[in-house]
C-alpha cells in the first residue's frame, strides 16, 4: 500500500492479501492504527482506520475496531479489493517533452491527459513508465518505490512543468526544496467569475472530504487537513470568466482547485469541483452554445503548470522555466476575447 492506492470505499466480493505481519513475542500493547502507521510507508491514520471500518483489516482472521490494542504473536493482515501489483514499471516507449536537461535533473513539459505515476485502474502509459524506457537507474525517494525520478506531480489533466531528478543528489535538493516551499510554482487557470479582490491569498487548510475520499476540500475553521496557501491574481477578464495566475506556496492535492472553488469560482470545466456547467452569463440558447463549443475545445480542468523555480542542486544557482499555453487552452482563450468583444 503506497500514498496513492487509498482504502476503496466499496468493499468487492472478494478481497487480495496486500501484507501480512506478525507481531513480535514482546510487542507492547499499542492501538492497531499506530501499529499500522510504524509499518507501512506514507500510508495516514485515517486512511488506515477507514480500512478497518470497511473490513479490509484483520487480526488473528477476525474484524476489530481502530482501538483494537496489538498483543505479541497476533497476524494482522491487510487486503484491498485488487489484486497486489509488483513495484515493477514496465517501460514504455512514449516520447517525452524534455524543456531542460543536465547530468542531474530534467523539466518536462506534461501534456494533458497524462498520468504522472503508475496507481490503481492507470498502471500504464503514465509518464513513470516513459521515464524508465528513456533513461535507466533514477533514483526514488525512500518510501516511494515504483516511481523513479518524480519529486512531485501534477493530476492527470493538469498540464506543464514538472522537474525530474536524475541523481540522488538532485532527488534528496529538490525533495528539500519542496518540504520547505521554497519551489517557485506558477499556474495558470481559466475561472468561473472575477475574482474580487483581483489580487489575493487564500490561506485555508484542504484535505481529503469527509464526503467523498476523490476530492480535496477547505476546513476553513482549520479543524481538518493540511495547511494550504495559494496566491491568484487576475490576468485578463472574459465578463463571465476570468484568466487568473496562481502561485502556490503549499502544494497539496488538488490545492488550487479546490482553493478556487472555495472562494467562488471553480477552475473551468473542472467537472470534480462544480466548473463542468455554466455558472456565469445569460439565459441564451447561443451562449450555452458556445459555453458547450469550450468545453469541447478543452475536455478538461484548465489548469497549466507555467513555470517552475528552484535552486539548481549541484551548481547552487537559481534557474526557471516557463511554458506556452497548449493549445486547447489558447484557442477556448481566444474564443472568450472574441465573444466579449462582439457580445
């Protein structure tokens, strides 16, 4: 079990032993949520704790509740609802679009559509399979096996820059660099609305819904998930939707999304956070023509990665690098200019 495959929420039928461990003879009473946290790698109390609730945790082949105490010798066994997959990648030949390359690092430029890393129901055609045909022995961060070269991710329909380490001098450098936040991160999105002001920060925490476990939500009172800081500014304005940059200084999952769905205006045709209808304009006919036409040109969440910062971690020098728009995300750009203009 890694950071990404979760507890599935519906259990199947039939269930697949993930791990089987066995409790030394002088283990000390402890509570099997801690238990599990000490033996499996990036996985959270409350990814654990919702398994045992869904049954996919036992002891000594019986169910047991989160407060379950472990005793010496007891077999405490973990399934899931698919099969255990080999941390393996299978190479593929899938081009790459290399922006920048040296001996330690590389920034590739991701296109939309693309899954960064092998997990549940995407296990090829992701970037992580293309990585490990192109080049041979990257390195991977301790408790992040099966996923070579990556430091951090973009979702699958977010496009732009993501930085590759190719050594694990660059691995352990910019692994720092982004537990620190000192990454300069730079997306553009297309927005329902104006933001208002047009120039802000948004400091609310996100994490996990308490509802639905796909997407990332704010706790604004703070008293659920992680600490989130995004800073947006306008760029142009379409009337009904809105060009905005964002700068992230925390970088959990799905924070602008979420971020800019909390504050009123949700990424366009961002079908997971409520940006997939018309939120702003008339009535008309044309205009939900039209709006539908833009959905079409870009299938997807607009988000794009534009630009990336960091300290080079051998030559210790500043570098950047920014990204064109792609072109689904230029031509629904150039569609709103015109309609403003003609409407």
């Amino acid at each position: 079990m890694n950071n990404e495959e979760e507890f599935i929420e519906e259990q199947d039928d039939e269930l697949f032993e993930h791990h089987r461990i066995v409790a030394d003879a002088g283990q000390s009473l402890v509570r099997i949520d801690k238990f599990l946290m000490d033996r499996l790698p990036n996985v959270t109390r409350t990814k654990i704790q919702a398994g045992i609730h869904e049954g996919f945790v036992k002891v000594n082949e019986q169910s047991i509740k989160p407060s379950y105490k472990v005793h010496p010798n007891d077999v405490v066994i973990v399934s899931m609802p698919e099969p255990p997959r080999d941390t393996d990648v299978k190479p593929e030949n899938i081009p790459l679009n290399i922006v920048f390359e040296d001996d330690q690092l590389m920034v590739i430029n991701k296109a939309a559509g693309m899954v960064v890393h092998p997990a549940y129901q995407n296990w090829s055609g992701t970037l992580v399979n293309a990585l490990t045909y192109h080049f041979q022995n990257l390195p991977e961060m301790k408790g992040n096996e099966g996923r070579p070269g990556l430091v951090h991710r973009i979702d699958k329909d977010t496009s732009g820059l993501l930085v590759i380490a190719k050594t694990e001098v660059a691995m352990i450098g910019l692994a720092k660099q982004f537990f620190d936040h000192s990454i300069e991160r730079t997306y553009n999105a297309i927005v329902w609305g104006l933001p208002d002001p047009a120039e802000g920060t948004i400091n609310v925490n996100v994490g996990r819904s308490l509802k639905d476990r796909r997407i990332t939500t704010a706790f604004p009172k703070g008293d659920f998930g992680r600490h989130a800081i995004t800073h947006y500014k306008l760029l142009e304005d379409f009337r009904y939707v809105s060009l905005i940059e964002c700068r992230l200084e925390t970088g959990r999952t799905h924070q602008i999304r979420a971020h800019m769905k909390y504050i009123g205006h949700p990424l366009f045709n961002d079908g997971m956070y409520g940006g997939s209808e018309a939120l702003k304009g008339t009535i008309f006919s044309k205009y939900k023509q039209f709006v539908d036409n833009c959905f079409k040109i870009i299938p997807r969440q607009a988000l794009h990665a534009k630009s990336l910062g960091f300290i080079h971690p051998t030559t210790k020098k500043f570098i950047q690098f920014d990204s064109e728009l792609p072109p689904d995300f230029k031509e629904v750009i150039a569609k709103w200019e015109n309609y403003v203009k003609y409407n």
